[in-house]
C-alpha cells in the first residue's frame, strides 16, 4: 500500500515492488492513459525539457561497464581524450543556449572525482563559467564523496548524473570494477549536499522485467526522489561485452516510461539514449506516456542521437515546446 513519508516537506509516495507490477501488467493503453493523466496532473502538457549533452573526458575510463564504449577495457572505436578547455566547452554551451536547450550536462569517462586533484579544479573552473549562461548545470563524473559534492554545488552545479543503471540483483552481471552500493553512496553525498540527483538506467541488456521494475522501486525509495530519470535503452557499442545484444521492445519502453511516471509524478522523465533508432510514433507514445524531457543534439557522449532538425520537426508536428530551465511541477515550488 502507499505510505505517506515526511512531515515537514511535501508529502512522498512510496511505490513497492508488487504495485509497480500491477501498475506495469496493465492492459497497454490503460497503463499509457493512467501515464497520461498523472503526467497532466503534474507537467505542463505541452513542454519538454531540451538537454545537451556534451562528453568533456572521452575514452581511457578504468572501470568495466559492458555497456560502455568508453572502458579501457574492451576494443571500441572510442579514443581516450584529454580533459577539454573551459574555453572551448563554453561555446558549445553558448550554442547550445542559442539551440534552446535549457540543460547542459557534461559528461567525464571517470571512475570518480577526488577534491586536490587538479582535472576536478579544473571542471570546478567550467562549471563556474557555464553556470553564468542560465541553463540547469548537470555533470556526470562518477563517484564522488560530500566534499567534492559540496564543491560541486558551490561552484553552481544544479543536478548530479549518477544512474544505478539495473536492479541490484543484475547490477554484478554488468559491472564488476565498482558495486551498486558505491553507487548508493554517490547518491546520497549529492543528496546530502544539497544537489538535485538525476538517476535512472538502461534497458536492454539482458535483465528481466523484473529488474526493471526492481531499479524503478530503488529510485523511489530515494528522499527526496529523484529530479530527472533518464530511461537509456541500450546502445549496443561495438567491441562491448553487449554488443550483440538485441534492441529494445518499444512496447516494453513505452510500458516502463509509463510506469516511471506514475511511480514519480514530479521527476522529469528522460527518453535518453536510443531514441536514433524509435520511429517519430514511438517517441510520440513516449511523450504521452509522460516523458518530458530528452538529449539534443547530433551525439549523445560517444554514441548516435537523432539530429536537432528531425527533433525541432518533431516538436513542431507535436506541437511540443522547449521547457523553461529550472521548471517545476505544478505543486512545487522553485527555489
Ligand atoms: N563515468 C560516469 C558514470 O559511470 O556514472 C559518467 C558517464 S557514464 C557514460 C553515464 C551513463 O551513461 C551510464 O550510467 C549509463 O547509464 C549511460 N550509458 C553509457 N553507455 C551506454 C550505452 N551504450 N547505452 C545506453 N546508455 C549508456
Ligand atoms: C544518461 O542517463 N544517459 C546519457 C547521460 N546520462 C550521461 C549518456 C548516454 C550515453 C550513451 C552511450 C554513448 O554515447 O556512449
Ligand atoms: Fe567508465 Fe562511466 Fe563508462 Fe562505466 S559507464 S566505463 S564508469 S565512463
């Protein structure tokens, strides 16, 4: 059964994990309707959130993700790179502005950040400067401790990337360089400094239904919840240990969008990577399912998005408009 949890702030729900099945075995287009309604309840209909996405530490990454191009470990068509200028990341975020993404998110093949360590003062320099454009700032660095998190958030980061990516239960099968309670710990530094957590995972890598709900059920027994979940599906990367992994069902996608929505109502749900291979009537049904927000931009981090004009089409014969940064939902209040 639902549980009211907290006093002081506005109430949360938590979803268990036999609910979250029958919210997800529904009959499809009561589950899409049921999707659509608390979408409506919370969201602006017609607004979807505009992120660029730019990967500011290409490649040469320690840990063994099988999903990731960018692990040292496996032969990909991925080169490491150094650390990019401040000077050079900042116009892409001018242009990205000048594009309409409300959102820069700047990505870093790391295992983590370590406070001293002068590659994180460095990112603490950009982050200063992007943050001065007026888009939300998100980075995705890896794990950190509340220091950096701290520093993090002073310098004017709005939301920290850190998905857990599958169920507990799966997560070894994937990952065996860092564990799903690392990634727990990350979290909770960046909820204890105060930065909004953007969390979620990726579907298609061999888990069971199971484990997708499984992952949702952790993401809603964080407090506070989390402000963006980017659902990823695959991009099966060639040279990975998953590279042969078949895609997504886009019905299962659609079925999982829908049930995010309705088991977080105010985060903002991401229809992350794999959308290059959705028709514009998948990613239409996964709009009125309750996404609200995507990647813009030719390149995810290393990987094939679809291109800003097919997108700003899309919007269009949707009539779908850019989201204002840092909107909320209709029950909150910014701060
Ligand atoms: N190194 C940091 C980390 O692991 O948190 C930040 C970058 S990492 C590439 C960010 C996220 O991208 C991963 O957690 C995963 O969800 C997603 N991702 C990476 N490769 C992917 C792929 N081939 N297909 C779908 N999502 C992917
Ligand atoms: C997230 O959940 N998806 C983005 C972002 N957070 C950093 C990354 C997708 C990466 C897709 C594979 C690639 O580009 O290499
Ligand atoms: Fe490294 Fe992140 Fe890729 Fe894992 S997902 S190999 S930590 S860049």
């Amino acid at each position: 059964m639902r549980v009211a949890r907290g006093t002081l702030r506005v109430y949360t729900w938590r979803v268990t994990l036999s609910e979250l099945q029958q919210i997800y075995d529904q009959p499809f287009f009561e589950l899409v309707q049921q999707g659509r309604n608390v979408f409506l309840q919370h969201w602006k209909h017609d607004e979807v959130q505009l992120c660029t996405l730019l990967s500011i530490k290409t490649g040469g990454c320690s840990e063994d993700c099988g999903y990731c191009a960018q692990s040292a470990r496996y032969h990909t068509d991925v080169k490491a790179e150094k650390l990019m200028e401040t000077e050079e990341i900042l116009a892409i975020a001018r242009r990205a502005r000048e594009n309409g993404s409300t959102r820069f998110c700047m990505g870093a093949a790391w295992k983590g950040v370590r406070d001293g360590d002068p590659r994180f003062e460095q990112v603490l320099g950009t982050i200063r400067e992007v943050s001065k454009l007026g888009m939300e700032v998100c980075v995705t660095l890896g794990q950190l401790s509340l220091t950096e998190a701290r520093k993090l958030k002073d310098a004017g980061v709005t939301a920290y990337n850190h998905n857990i990516d599958t169920s507990p239960e799966f997560y070894p099968e994937i990952v065996s360089t860092h564990t799903f309670d690392d990634r727990l710990n990350t979290i909770r530094a960046v909820q204890d400094a105060g930065m909004s957590v953007c969390c979620g995972g990726i579907i298609g890598m061999g888990e069971s239904e199971i484990d997708r709900l499984k992952m949702l059920e952790v993401l809603t027994n964080f407090d506070p919840e989390p402000e963006s979940v980017p659902i990823n599906c695959l991009m099966a990367m060639p040279g990975t240990p998953l590279e042969n992994q078949p895609p997504v069902d886009v019905f299962e996608l659609v079925r999982l969008i829908a049930t995010t929505r309705i088991a977080l109502p105010k985060s903002k749900v991401r229809l992350s990577a794999g959308r290059s291979r959705l028709s514009r009537e998948a990613q239409a049904l996964c709009f009125f399912a309750g996404a609200n927000s995507i990647f813009y931009g030719d390149k995810l981090l290393t990987a094939k998005n679809p291109g800003t004009n097919d997108d700003r089409a899309l919007m269009d014969e949707l009539d779908l408009v850019p989201q204002p940064p840092h909107a909320c939902t209709r029950d909150t209040v910014a701060v």
